[in-house]
C-alpha cells in the first residue's frame, strides 16, 4: 500500500505531492469477507487543495491499486509512463461507474514543475516495465526516491538502473535517499533476469509433454521470456486469465512483444498437440478464483493436465498466501503432475536490491539523510543499521504516519499524523475501527445462537421460542445434543423468572443470553455469539 507525501513549505501555505497510491491484498484468515487493502489518507484527504499531483513511479498494484477507489477523494492530476497509464486505463477505469482521472503520460528523464517540486524520472531496473526512481528537487534540497529498483545489468526487457544517472545526481548532492528496504536482510546481489530466461528455456525444452508456467501477470520480461522459449522449440502460447490479458494487452500496445508469434485464447488450448503447447497462468499467488486454482481441481472449462506435465511456479510465494499455494502444489503432486519451484531451479528472481546493491546505490548518491522505506519492521531496522555503516549521517526511522522533517535543520521525526487501512469489503469500503471484522473473526471461531421468544402481557410465553444455531458442533463428548442443552438454559431461565421480569425484554434478552453462552461453554469451553430477540404480543 505504498503511497509517500512530500510537502514543501509553512505549515498553512504547505503544498504536496503523492508518490504512489497502492493497495494490499487481505488475509482471508485475518479479515474475512475483506479483498483489498487501501491506505487511509484523510491527512492529505482534508488538504486536497494543496494537493499538486499524484506521481505514479511504476504499475504494481501495491504502487497504483488504490488509485481509482482513492482518486474521487483526492481529484489531482495524475502523472506516469506510458505503460503504467495504459495498465491502469485497461484494468480499472474501463469498469462501469469508474471516475474519469485526469492521467499524464511522463517520458522519463523530463522534468515536471509542480508548484516548488521539480520531478525527474530516473529509469531504474525492477520486474515491471518503465519502472522509475525519482529525483525530487526543492529550494531545500534534492530528495532521492527509488521506488521499487535493483542492478540488473541484463534485465532481459527493459532499461537498467544507470550508474551514471545515480552518480551524477550525488554530485548534484542528495539531501535525502528514500531507498527501498525489500531484500536489504540478504546478503550479496540479486540475479538476473537473463538467468531467469535462460533456466526457464531450458526446462520448456526439455519438457516432454505439456508445460504450464504461473507468474505475476506484471512481469512482462518473463513473459516474452516464456514466448521466446516456446517459439524456439516449436511451442504454441496460450494465454489465461484475465490480468494475464490485460498485461499483454498493454505491453504488445507499448512494443514489448514484438517479433512473438501470436498469443493463442484458453478456448484454443484443447486442439493443441500435448507436446506444444505452453500455458501461461495467473494464480501464483493461490488465488482461488485464478486459473491455476481451478485447474489444480480439474474445475477450469478449457484448461486441463495429465500425470506427466509440467507446472513451473515461475514466482516468489508472497508471506501469508504459503496455504493457498501449497494447497495447489499438493493437488498437482497428487495427480502426477511434476511442480517445479524457485526451491530447486533458478526460475524466479526478485526486483528488489540485496545488500551490495544498496550499498552501492549509497556510495553513488552519498545522500546526507537516509529513509529506509518499503518493508516490514525487520527489514526497516536492518536498513537503518546498514545505512550508518555506509557513513550516512543522519538515519530517520519512519513508519506509517511518521512525518519527517527532512530540511531546514537537523532530519527528525516532528509529528504522527493520521495513518492506517481501509477495507474493501464487498461494495462498501470500512475503516479498520469498524466492528464487522472482528465480529466475523467471532463468529468463525464460535458460532451464533438466535433465539426468538413471544410473551404476552402477562408475562406468559406465547408459544414455543425458536432457536437457530449455526456453527456449534451436533453434540457434547459425552453425545448429547447441543439444541437439547440450548432449549434446557431457555426453559430453566424463563421458568426461574419472575412473572414481574419477565415482563421486562431487556431483562429476558440478558438472562436468556447468559444462560445459553454459560450452558455451551460447559459442554464446549467456547462462548457463542448470542441475539435473543423478545417479542410483546
């Protein structure tokens, strides 16, 4: 969910730029019923005036996902590279209903003005096309932002991260770098993205019959990486899903496949012979509802595999979706299908810097205050260390809502200001304060029990009460039924009553309420959710 604000000058005459404006994935376990992540950014929300662009520095979904649903609250021109524009224009704002976003497409090493900023796209190396650092000049000094980067001197598609260009703006000097923390725990360099190629070349040659390679959608270079394998051993490419198309769609617009046979649709794949054909997937994350979910269950319409094909998981598991994707490994295995993993074959490789790579990037900026940003809590801490060891003066711990002041005077930590997530939770979007999550998490962990109950106006049951449970085990240990017990608590505490209370419904709701969650947590050492509801008749 990265999104980074810059502010320039006093407090009541401050203006801003937003650096990205991402989105997250939701644990299912965590926050059920919830699908994505966006940033909370009613800080800059309530000072939208001041707001003088959105600076989009590549197309990842955890740089530009929010951006449609936060766009309406924010209302500023946007600005990013082609590809990233096409990406956001194919895969959101065609929708029904979605808002009509002002998008500038930015040819990088231009400058754009905006108010006191001065914003330079630096090309840098990463696992998406047009992927860019930023060069962000004030009257108060130069700011580095590398987005999301690494050295890769063979990227196999795309521009590299230049030395040149880095060095020369720490010659210019750099105030401040907001450097990138992903893969700052490991040590050495990342590798290419041509080994990468070259792995994946030689295991869809040697494949003996079908080959079915999962990625993230995004990666364009391994996707003319899996095309060109294919069409030197006589392979046809078929396509599926719908992410996967969106992303062709747009890179083949920008020139990235060129000189590639033609893409073949899902619908195709059946009359292919089954030692040419190369299916490229969506679902490297587990996905439920992508297309190697399905096919993993034998549920897809027009994909299926045999014992004796080959599946390569061209991907890094992301932490928290290990169940999901090792569900999907376990249910090819089982049918004889051979699943091929970054585990044993160089077939993955991360976008992000390892340790020599930031090192580097310090010694060509020489930036006078570091920022570690983009990681979690571990990853900021051992960047912040590293960073001191490079020889960086003034090291600023940030975390979400932190405002830095990075000029004049000495870089520290001035304010918290409001920050956290809000959910997309079906149609609705909810802040993370709201109750629905957690009573979700309730109910899955302990049921409910409904009971309805009629008295009448002198304090009599008016009938029998009806009660509904749902999520409670059939029976106790020791085989009695849970409905027996829940009806037993009602009678004994409508009977117990008297007639007095129990012409009183709230007194009824909460003795009855009591009554049940106490009976169930005796036979099950759980307490449902209760609602009883009593009706005067």
């Amino acid at each position: 969910m990265n999104a980074a604000l810059y502010g320039f000058g006093p407090e009541r005459r401050r203006k801003w730029i937003l650096v990205d404006c991402g989105m997250g994935f939701a644990s299912e376990e965590h926050m059920p019923g919830v699908d994505l992540m966006y940033p909370d950014l009613s800080f800059i929300e309530q000072r939208s005036e001041d707001l003088l662009g959105i600076i989009i520095t590549h197309a990842h979904e955890d740089h530009i996902g929010a951006l449609v649903e936060m766009w309406p609250r924010l209302r500023a021109p946007v600005y990013a590279t082609r590809f990233a524009v096409g990406l956001v224009e194919t895969r959101k704002l065609s929708e029904p209903g979605a808002p009509k976003i002002e998008l500038n497409e930015i040819v990088p090493g231009n400058r754009l003005q905006l108010g006191p900023f001065s914003v330079e796209y630096v090309p840098v190396s990463h696992s998406i096309p047009e992927s860019n650092a930023l060069a962000i000049r004030t009257p108060a000094g130069l700011v580095v932002h590398t987005g999301d980067w690494k050295i890769d001197p063979t990227p196999y598609l795309g521009g590299t991260t230049e030395e040149a260009a880095f060095r020369a703006l720490g010659d210019e000097g750099v105030l401040a770098l907001v450097c990138d923390s992903t893969n700052v725990v490991r040590d050495g360099v990342s590798p290419s993205e041509s080994d990468v190629a070259a792995a994946l070349k030689d295991l869809i040659a040697d494949a003996p019959h079908r080959v079915a390679i999962t990625t993230f959608a995004s990666n364009v270079a391994r996707i003319r990486a899996v095309a060109e394998a294919a069409k030197a051993c006589g392979r046809e490419v078929v396509v599926v899903g719908r992410a996967m198309d969106r992303v062709v769609g747009v890179a083949d617009d920008c020139g990235y496949l060129s000189g590639l046979n033609e893409f073949n649709p899902p619908q195709a794949y059946g009359y292919l012979d089954r030692s040419r054909v190369v299916a490229l997937l969506t679902g490297s994350q587990g996905e439920p509802r992508a297309a190697l979910s399905r096919i993993a269950e034998d549920e897809h319409p027009d994909i299926a595999l045999s014992a004796g094909d080959r599946v390569i998981f061209s991907s890094r598991t992301i932490p928290g979706n290990e169940t999901p994707v090792n569900a999907i490994i376990n249910n090819l295995v089982r049918r004889g299908i051979e699943v091929i993993t970054d585990r044993t074959h160089l077939v993955h490789v991360s976008g992000h810097p390892r340790k020599d790579e930031v090192a580097r990037m310090y010694a060509w900026t020489r930036p006078q205050v570091a920022v570690p940003v983009h990681g979690e809590d571990l990853h900021l801490a051992v960047h912040a260390d590293f960073a001191r060891k490079q020889g960086v003066p003034n090291v600023v711990r940030a975390r979400n809502g932190t405002m830095v002041r990075l000029a004049p005077g000495q870089p520290e930590v001035i304010e918290h200001v409001p920050a956290g997530r809000l959910y997309r939770d079906g149609d609705v979007i909810i802040g993370q304060a709201d109750k629905a999550i957690p009573e979700r998490r309730k109910l899955a962990f302990a049921g409910i029990v409904s009971v309805a109950i009629a008295i009448d106006q002198r304090g009599e049951l008016s009938g029998d009460p009806a009660v509904e449970h749902m999520g409670i085990p059939e029976r106790t240990r020791s085989g009695e039924t849970f409905a027996e017990l829940i009806d037993d608590a009602i009678a004994e505490t409508l009977n117990g009553l008297p007639r007095a209370r129990r012409r009183d419904p709230e007194a009824v709701e909460q003795a009855v309420s009591r009554a049940i969650r106490g009976v169930i947590r005796a036979h099950w050492g759980k307490k449902p959710a209760c609602h009883v509801l009593v009706v005067e008749v």
